[in-house]
C-alpha cells in the first residue's frame, strides 16, 4: 500500500526528536493515579470528585487505552450519552436534550475546542489528537459556560508544550476497510522559558457502506488531515502565553448529505397510502401491488407513474449496500487560531482566551439514491467565528472563590440547501432524447446570516462552615441575529452563484438571563454530597422568511454524591437530575420540487429525570473494573409534529394528521444504558507487560426520530470492544489489536423521511478490527 505524503510526514516528523520515554509502571497503584486528571470545568483547576457538576473527565492515555478517537466514541464513557449520526453531523442527546435542527441552529450539546466555541455541529467530528483530556459536562452549563451550553458541554483540551521536555512518538494502525492512520507528536523546549509542540494525523480509510453500481463512490471512507501546532512562553513564573494554530481536512465520499440508505416506502396496505405504521415496500419505480401508483425514479420523489425498478431495491434490505449513480462528496476544511495569556497577581489570576474559526463544509449526493441520472441533493455551509474571553479568578486556598468573566462571540454563516437537477424527466425518468441539464434548482436560496453575542457572568462559592459551602452565579446573555436571503443566479443556473437579494436584513435579539444555586457539603476526606439548580437557553434563530422561532429554555435540579474509599481503591459517583424543557423544536415538511424541505418551530416541553452512575473499581493492583450507567425517564410533554406521510395521523385543534408525542420517549434516550469495562495489566517474566481491555455497552431500545416512525425503532443493542496490547520492559513501543463491535450488532444512527414518503436511515460501521504500532523516541 503506497503511503500519502501526509502520511510520510507525520512518520518523518517524529524521528526529528529522540529521548528514551519510560514507562509508568502500573502495578501498585491507586485510582487517583490510574485515573489523575484536574479539571477546569468551573474555570479554575480542581479535583472532579470536589465539583458540584456531573462532570466525565478522561485523560489522554484513557482516550489511547479505549481507542476514543472522536466525539462519537464518548458515549462509551459517558453515562446517558447517546450520540446518532445524520450525514457528517453528529446528533447527541442527554438528559432528555436531543439535536433536533443541524443545519444553520446552534448546538445542543456544546462543543468547546480549548475552550473555543464550535459553533457547527460537523466541527464536533474534528478527530482526537495528542489531547491532555476531554471534560464532558451533564446538564446545562448557563453560568459559566453559557453560550447555548443548553444540555451540557463537551471541552477537548490540547497537551500543551512542556518546558524543559524532548519527547516525540509515532504511531501507525492498520485495519478494516484498508485503514491507514498515521499519528505523531513532537515536543521541544526553547531556551528555559519555551517550548514548541507540533501534533499531526493523517487518515484514510475506504468506505464500509460499499456502492454496487461503482465501488469507487462507496460511502463512509475517510481522507482526513489535521495539523497542530503551539507555542509555549512563560517569561516568569506568574505569567504564560499559548499560541496554537491548526489545519483540520476531510476530502471524501463522506456519508451521504443528510443519510444514506432507502428502505423503502412505509404503505399502509389497507388504504395503498403511506403511513409511519405501514409495511416497507421496496418501491424504486412503479408500483404493481397497490392501487395508486407510488414510487419515482429512484428513491420515491412524488407518486407518478414511472418506470419499473431500476436496480436500486435489489439492496434495499442490506443496511451497507447502495446503488447509485451520482458520485457523493464530502469536503471539510478548517483553520483556526487560538491565544491564551495567563497573569497571576498577589490575590488574583486573570486569563484572556480570544479564539478565530474559519470553516467551510460542502456536501452532495445521489438525491434519487438510485442509478438513474435525476437530482443530486446537498449543502453549502461556510462560517467564520471569533471569540473573545477576559475572566478575572480568586486565590484558589481562600474561603470566598469566586470568578468575574465576560464573553463575546460573533459568527458569519452562509448556508445553502442544494439541489441540482440532472437530467430532463418524463413520467419522472430520464429522457434519453434531451441533453443533460446539470442545473442547480431555481428556488435554492442561500442564508447569510451574522450573529453576535455578548455575555457577562459571575459564579461565587463560599464557606458557610468549614464543612458547608454555598455556590451562586449568574449570566446575562445578550444574542443578537441579522440575515438575509439571496437567491440563485437564474440566469446561470448550472453556476452555484447567489446574488438575487429575496430579504435583506431581518433581525432579531434574544436577552436571557440564566442562573446556578447550590449547597456543597464535604462530608468527610474521601465523600462529597452537592445540590444544585441551574438554568439555560438557546437563542432563537432563522424559521423561514422574516420569521424566526423562540429561545428554548431549561430548569434542571441534581443532587450528586461522590465518594472513594480509604484506600482510594472504589470511586462511586451518582447523580440524581430532574430537567424540564420548554418552548423546544419539532420539524414540519414540506414536498418543493422532488425534495423535502424541514421548517421548524417551537411546539413542546420534554420532561426528563434519572439516575446516572460512574463506578471504578481496583480489586487486584493491576486490574481495573467499571461501570458507567443511567436510568432515566425522558417523555415528551405536550409535544405536537406534523406527519409528512399520507396517512397515519389526528386532528389536532382543528390541523389534521399531526402527531401527539405526549407520554412517549425521547429521541435518542433509551430508559436504560450500561457501559462495563475492564482492563489487567499483567507483567511477564522478562518485565514486558500484555493489557488486554474489554468494553461492554448496552442500551435499551429506543427511537432515532421524534416522530413515531415504525422504521425508526433501534431494538435493544450490545455492543462489544476487545483489545489487546503488548508493552515491551522499557515501554519504548507498544503493539495493540483492536476490534470494535464485535458481536457486529446493526445500529441506527438515524431514521427520517425523505421526499416521496420515503424511508431513509444511517447505520453506524460494522465489525472492525486493526493493529496498531506506536513508538516512543
């Protein structure tokens, strides 16, 4: 296999530095060694088992040792966390707070970059590389935070530069679907005062959703660069600067736009109508069993009379197979700056965190899902956003802690849903006697729009006795919108040109103030018992038009205790949460021109409340047991959808066939999910050391949709990690043998409709192995 100059960069990179590395011997050693990590969750560094949030804290070597390689991979790891996938873009959901809108609304789930906001949802998907740790927040983060952290908040923080350290590793992985990853890290001191760290990863990968009419166009593959580099300068002890620069590429087939996989078309065999109840029928073309005539070229774009099938239903029930015609792409680019100044004073810290992104995400595929030459369907997005954070931070050995802070965002976005039409239709097939078109459709409209957003904050915790503690905060936030819509250049349309203004300059602000109470009791040394209530909200944004939808706001209440024993052998922690969502989003669709179209709108509530668990467990010095779980009880209030099928349906205040979701479960929010895992480090007689890890998930059944599509049911699933790992005595290298999903269970990432009452779903990989080799220089 011929290795891609990135690649032979990355490997060339890490034999510029050499430096034996050491190993940590792992035997006789506590939890709170195993598992070291501080957080900055609450803007000074602490103890996780000392804060009164529901926080998951994984260390750098625990993202290596589970093969965590990106945000899909945390749900492991995290109690409640479900994240589904549509296309790129990732859809988690937590306590209740699920991704509903991905295209130009902010996240559900906050992602932070070293404490940048990422403003889109597909940044999240930007790979784990040489990372101190990942801190993931449950529940809603409004004080410090803020910013639409509305169901909680994930940080990926980068292993800064060490002084006085040479230190580099490579490390290269083979695997299914003709993977070939290469990962490197350098580190380098200049002078005593700073240091240089470069990181690099270079990824390919072919497709695992393989393409029948041309394996060349199969789907989910990965061609993917991200580059890293920073600067360490700490002129005395009191003061540090960090720059970091990064260059993140994805150049592939990608996933599909917003799914891949038909299934056909849900009938309700009764009526021959569509219904979200009905029976999948494998109809591509012309239907002989029913009385009207459903089906289209392709996948189902109107109900037209048209050809037989042409192919495509041959792999309707193979959850990996397509048959389609028009290449998919999927092309990401990213760059993005960060500087972080740091000053300590006698009796205060200050930190100024400024950050810029520019992305840009470019997606198209097969709209008919079929080997006819039809539509091609997709999206542009392009958004620049800068960031600007001064936070003012108390001593942190007084009784009074408090920090002061003042946040400031503003994003330029451009979105545009696409849709290209191919090919001249009769009886909705291809007319073999016209030209081909290749025009982008005349409707398509691009949204411009700026958003800018200031927040001043405080939070203060003090000593009521030298046991008890009292914690209050508060924000304001203050997001402000201005967009206009630009049509498509219909006098060339086959060019992607928007210049026809539609609406220029809508506005709209948004004014929330959000708040967190709560009481702190150390109980003893080792047992930590909290309660807390906390408020969030997420701006409102762009509905069609000049209109826009409401905020959506949340109250959450958590009780939370935390213990280790003496011997700081067990680590438990429970958190009992109670959240209720108000004036949140539900999707109605509307049929233009052989695609679907989602406008959304504030329509419900969501209830939710559980129990969550992490437990961590030493038994033998070298062998290390546990468990993640939740308990919950997430359900839909008063929660009224449309039904985009023909049938299936009720009247509601006077609207017929919508859907009344009340009572029913959350998307994305099994009542039961349990993650056990274990891992023995066994020392051989010549001192080298094999590891092999084991991790369970389980997760009750649940559904990938709010709508209660039949086909949008995930059964119950167990999901299998196995891994095996070889240390040589002096740790300079290692060898790992990863398989991931073992038992090869299908899982759904997402179910929807699409245009023609089509059933379209996105399943994640299966069984996978791979062998990897790093080496310490």
């Amino acid at each position: 296999m011929p290795i891609a100059p990135n690649t032979a960069l990355v490997l060339a990179m890490a034999a510029t530095v050499s430096l034996p590395t050491f190993g940590q011997d792992l035997f006789e050693m506590s939890l709170d060694e195993l598992l070291e990590v501080k957080i900055t969750s609450q803007k000074r560094e602490e103890d996780p088992q000392k804060a009164s949030l529901s926080v998951t804290a994984i260390n750098g070597q625990s993202l290596s040792n589970w093969e965590i390689g990106s945000f899909l991979d945390l749900d492991s790891q995290v109690p409640g966390l479900v994240i589904g996938r549509s296309g790129y873009d990732p859809r988690p959901a937590i306590r209740g707070a699920r991704t509903q809108q991905v295209e130009h609304n902010d996240l559900v789930l906050a992602s932070y970059n070293d404490g940048v906001y990422q403003s889109r949802h597909a940044q999240t998907m930007r790979p784990y590389l040489d990372l101190e740790r990942v801190e993931i927040l449950r529940g809603p983060q409004g004080t410090l935070f803020g910013r639409n952290s509305y169901g909680g908040a994930t940080n990926a923080l980068s292993q800064k530069p060490e002084l006085g350290t040479v230190e580099s590793q490579a490390t290269l992985t083979l695997g299914s679907d003709s993977l070939l990853e290469a990962r490197a890290f350098t580190n380098m001191p200049i002078g005593d005062t700073a240091a240089l760290r470069f990181s690099l990863a270079d990824t390919s990968r072919d497709g695992y959703i393989e393409n029948r009419y041309d394996p060349d166009l199969s789907l989910g593959d990965r061609d993917g660069f991200l580059a890293r580099g920073q600067l360490l300068w700490e002129p005395t002890e009191q003061a540090s600067l960090r720059l970091k620069i990064e260059r993140w590429e994805e150049n592939s087939n990608g996933y599909g736009s917003f799914g891949y996989k038909p299934i056909g078309i849900p009938i309700d065999e009764s009526s021959s109508l569509s219904s979200p109840f009905g029976t999948l029928f494998p109809l591509i073309g012309k239907s002989e069993n029913l009385d009207n005539s459903l089906g289209t070229s392709g996948a189902g774009i109107d109900f037209a009379n048209t050809p037989q099938n042409d192919g495509a239903a041959e792999v309707l029930r193979d959850p990996y197979h397509i048959n389609s015609d028009y290449p998919s792409q999927e092309r990401l680019e990213e760059d993005s700056l960060l500087l972080e100044w740091e000053q300590d004073f006698d009796e205060i810290k200050t930190r100024l965190v400024l950050g810029h992104t520019d992305f840009s995400d470019f997606r198209i595929e097969d709209g008919d899902f079929s080997t006819y030459n039809s539509f091609a369907g997709g999206q542009r997005m392009g958004s620049q956003t800068t960031t600007g954070e001064f936070q003012v931070i108390s001593p942190e050995n007084h009784d009074l802690l408090w920090v002061f802070g003042i946040y400031y965002l503003s994003e330029d976005l451009n979105y545009a849903f696409l849709w290209r039409e191919l090919s001249d239709l009769v009886n909705n097939a291809p007319d073999p006697t016209a030209p081909p078109r290749n025009e982008w459709a005349s409707w398509m409209e691009e949204l411009r729009m700026r958003t800018k957003s200031l927040a001043p904050y405080f939070q203060i915790t003090s000593k009521i006795s030298d046991s008890l503690s009292f914690t209050f905060g508060a924000r304001h936030t203050s997001d402000e919108r201005t967009w206009s819509l630009v049509g498509l250049d219909t006098d060339t349309p086959a060019e992607l040109s928007f210049n026809r203004p539609v609406i220029e300059n809508s506005n709209h602000q948004w004014e929330r103030p959000t708040w967190k109470v709560g009481l702190e009791w150390n109980v003893d040394e080792n047992s930590f018992l909290y309660a807390t209530g906390t408020t969030g909200f997420m701006a409102g944004n762009f509905k069609t038009g000049t209109d826009e939808y409401d905020e959506q706001e949340v109250t959450a209440f958590e009780v939370g205790y935390k213990t280790t024993t003496d011997d700081d052998r067990i680590r438990l922690n429970a958190a009992f949460f109670f959240n209720e969502y108000e004036d949140l989003l539900a999707t109605t669709f509307v049929d233009q021109d052989g695609t679907t179209i989602g406008v959304v709108d504030n329509v419900g509530s969501i209830t939710s409340s559980g129990l969550e668990v992490e437990f961590d467990w030493l038994p033998l010095e070298a062998l290390h047991l546990g468990a993640r779980a939740s308990v919950a009880n997430s359900r839909y209030d008063d929660f009224v959808s449309s039904n985009p099928f023909q049938t299936g349906g009720q009247t509601i205040d006077g609207t017929p066939n919508q859907f009344q979701l009340h009572d029913s479960q959350v998307a994305f929010s099994p009542d039961l999910s349990v993650s056990l895992f274990a891992s023995y480090d066994y020392q051989l007689a010549n001192n080298s050391r094999i590891v092999p890890r084991l991790m369970i998930r389980c997760n009750d059944d649940y559904r990938a949709n709010d709508e209660p599509y039949q086909f949008a049911r995930q059964p119950s699933t167990t999901l299998i990690d196995l891994s095996l790992a070889w240390h040589p005595s002096n740790d300079a290298y290692s060898v790992k043998l990863f398989a991931s999903n073992l038992t090869d269970e299908l899982k759904l990432n997402r179910a929807n409709r699409f245009g023609g009452d089509v059933a379209v779903v996105d399943y994640a990989p299966p069984r996978r192995y791979s062998i990897q080799i790093s080496k310490s220089f």
